[in-house]
C-alpha cells in the first residue's frame, strides 16, 4: 500500500463505515437543528494539504516558516467573516464552539467572577454557565430562566438579577429555544449594569448572515459563532468583537490591550495551539458561499420551513414549547401525550422510521435529562437539499405518526419507506453515488 493511495485502497474498513454513513444521511431526514450539509466545496478545503501545516501565531507573526499561503488563507476567512457580519474584528482560529466560548472567559473574566446565562434545561448551552462544565465550576453563574407560563425569556427579570448580583458578563444564546432573540434588550441590561455583551450566536449565524434573525451587531461586546450549524460550513468556530474595550477602565485598566488583543492572546497563545489550517479554509469557502445572495433565500426558507413543520405538528396534536417557532428549531412537549420522560425512546423510534433528531428537556421538565420529555428538531439540513413547505407537511406528518404509534414496528418500518422514497427525490450529494 503507498502513501498516496485513495482511501478506498488503503482502508476498506473505514472507507466502508464512511460509505455506511452517506447512505444513512442520504435515505433519511435529519433534523438535529444543529447539524447541516457542507458543499462539496467546502469538504474539498478541509481534505486538502492545509491539514499538514503548523502555523502558530497570526498572519504575518507566525513562529514557523512555510506560511506564505497559509497567511492568505486565513486574511481571506477573516474578511469574509467581516463583510458576512459587519464585525470590527475576527479571529477565525478557535477549534470549535465550547473553546471558543472558553476563550471568551479567558479573556474577560477572572475565576470566581459572576456571569449570566440561559439555563441548559430552558435552553441554554453547557458552557453558559452549568454546574458541571468549566463555565460554572470555574465562575459564578447565576442563570436565567425562561418564564413558566408563557416559557419566554424575560429581560426583566433578567435585569433584576443582573443588577442585584451585579455581574460582569452576560451572556445572549440559545440551543433549544425556539424564538428570537432580543439582543437590543439583553445589551440595554449590560450597559445599565456595566457588564460585558456576550453572544453565541452558534445556532442562528445563518440565519442572521442571511437577513432572517436580528442581529447581535453592533449591540454586543463580543459574539462567538460555531461554523457549522446553519451557516453551513465546517467543524470549527471564531470569535467577532469590538476592537475597542468598552469597559476597559472598569475592569482592565492595567491592561495596554483593547478588547481584540485580548480576545486573541485568550484564543493563541492563551488557550489553544496550532490553529486548523485545512479548517480555516474551509471555512472561508464556506463564509464566499453565505456571502452569494441565494444564502439570503436559503436563510428565509430555512424559517419558511420551520414554521410549516411546527404547523402540521401543532395541526396533528401535538404540543410545542412557546407555541411554535420563530428561527430554525422546536421542542415538541410530550408530556400532553402522556409521554413524560420519554424523549429517549421517542428519539428511538424516529430514528427506526428514519427520522433524525434528539431527546430534550423541555421547560421545568420533571423528568431527566437522561430520559427528557421533549424532542427538539429543526430545518437547517433538509433545507439544503431543496425540501420546502409541501415537504414539511409530510415529515410532520410522519413525525406525528411515530408519537402516536411508536411501539409498533411495522408502522415505523413503513413511515421508514415513505422517508426513504421522499428523502430519494431531494438527494444531497448529487453523483456520488450512494444511492445506486
Ligand atoms: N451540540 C450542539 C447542539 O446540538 O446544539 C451545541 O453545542
């Protein structure tokens, strides 16, 4: 076997799992609202000789030689990310979300210090703040919760807390909450107690590239994106800010850094090494792609469609967290179904039905998070295989039928049918074969 030779030569059996994997993506739906289509594109960059560089430092300051290209690779992914956002500064190096949000605190905070976050079970993320994650053992996280009726995020309360625990940072996100975000609202609260605006737009960065959700710009500090959720680019992450520190004197007067030098001393030498060169450019094929005005369309439908699902849905009985669904995502409520805690097994036998999304807490779930009593789902993927609202009709449909039916095999082994023969007609990477 030489070095040279094609994966398929050189390792059947991982070549085989990968082959498995496209088959399955290709005859299914996938709704995990964070998981997406790359284009080929963008694959090609990540499997291209940029994955054998070294190139510590920034363009131009690098400790190793050989970066003429490499320089331009990531001066190219920082410009597009800025003209995608109109951020004041980028720094495309972090590996992925929860590094990124980690090098955010690095930067701003010191141990101990207080910080707001959207609590996980309403929500929120693992590095915003719980307990058993760096951000809450490391920080004093006093979380937010949405409202029990209505299960909105209420800035007023929000206020309150923030003012009576006088913190330094708060933080704006969302990964299971179905509706937009005030980011107007949240940096109004941070500069009435001089706290730090701290975005993760992880989830939405499509939609607000595309027009389709508010954006956190110019009202926040400092935004961190995954790059791989509806933006539809590669594995990986970055951090936009402001270059200048607004709360320089309050909290960092010793310092000569603004705020972008310290966002990049977090990010290298601070908490990371070499950064991913093959994923840099990848990710700057991926910002040249959400800067083309059909990424606008895209973003549009991506809502279009998620609303037409939570429709049908709601149309076939069931019950969504808030309501609907103004973004990408919903949390179905299982327990007006007399599923209390069985988000798992529903999770099961979509998967059996060749359906694909995940188990979720819904709001003051009295379950577990091991065995929740929600699903969550959304449209970002089957968006970018072309579906749209008459599709959406279907899988809810078929969804609704999986609820109802989810202990008899052969209904899901024929919804699992259906799925397969209406996944055929939307196929995701065209001429490659899978489905032959
Ligand atoms: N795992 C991601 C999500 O599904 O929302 C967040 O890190």
């Amino acid at each position: 076997m030489g070095l040279m030779n094609t994966l398929e030569e050189d390792d059947r059996q991982v070549a085989e799992l990968i082959l498995k994997e496209s088959k399955r993506i290709e005859e299914g739906i996938e709704l995990i609202p964070s998981e997406n289509f790359t284009s080929k594109a963008v694959m090609q960059a990540l499997g291209s000789v940029f994955t054998n560089k070294y190139s510590e430092g920034y363009p131009r300051k690098r400790y190793y030689g050989g970066q003429e290209w490499v320089d331009g690779i990531e001066e190219l992914a920082i410009e597009r990310a800025k003209k995608l956002f109109g951020a004041e500064h980028v720094n495309v190096q972090p590996y992925s979300g929860s590094p990124a949000n980690q090098e955010v605190f690095f930067a701003l905070m010191n141990l101990g210090e207080k910080f707001m976050g959207l609590d996980l079970s309403c929500g929120g993320h693992l590095t915003h703040g719980s307990p058993v994650n760096f951000s809450g053992k490391h920080y004093k996280c006093i979380p937010y919760f949405v409202d029990r009726e209505t299960e909105l995020i209420d800035l007023d309360e929000v206020r309150k807390a923030a003012k009576k625990e006088n913190v330094k940072m708060i933080i704006s996100s969302l990964t299971a909450y179905p509706r937009k975000l005030d980011f107007k609202g949240f940096q109004e609260i941070c500069d009435e107690v001089g706290a730090y605006h701290f975005a993760d737009i992880s989830h939405i960065a499509g939609l607000i590239a595309g027009g389709a959700h508010e954006s956190p710009f110019p009202f926040t500090d400092v935004v961190t994106t995954t790059t791989h959720k509806t933006l539809r680019g590669p594995r990986g992450a970055m951090i936009m800010c402001k270059v200048e520190d607004r709360l320089h004197d309050k909290y960092h007067k010793d310092s000569q850094k603004n705020l972008a030098q310290l966002i990049d001393s977090a990010v290298f030498p601070g908490l990371q090494g070499g950064p991913h060169d093959n994923n840099t450019a990848a990710k700057a094929v991926a910002f040249g792609e959400a800067l083309q005005p059909e990424f606008k369309d895209y973003a549009k439908q991506i809502v279009r469609n998620a609303k037409a699902l939570a429709d049908e849905l709601m149309a076939k009985g069931l019950r969504l967290t808030t309501g609907g669904t103004d973004n990408h995502l919903m949390v179905i409520d299982l327990r007006p179904k007399g599923l209390t805690g069985k988000g798992k097994e529903l999770q099961h036998a979509m998967d059996e039905a060749g359906i694909t999304l995940n188990k979720n807490t819904v709001p003051y779930d009295p379950a577990s998070p091991f065995n929740p009593s929600g699903l969550r789902c959304g449209t970002p993927a089957i968006t970018t295989r072309g579906m749209k609202e008459s599709e959406m009709k279907v899988i809810g449909s078929a969804m609704a039928k999986v609820i109802d039916n989810h202990p008899n095999a052969s209904v899901l082994a024929k919804i699992r049918e259906e799925i397969r023969e209406l996944s055929k007609q939307f196929p995701i990477y065209p001429g490659m074969g899978i489905l032959e």
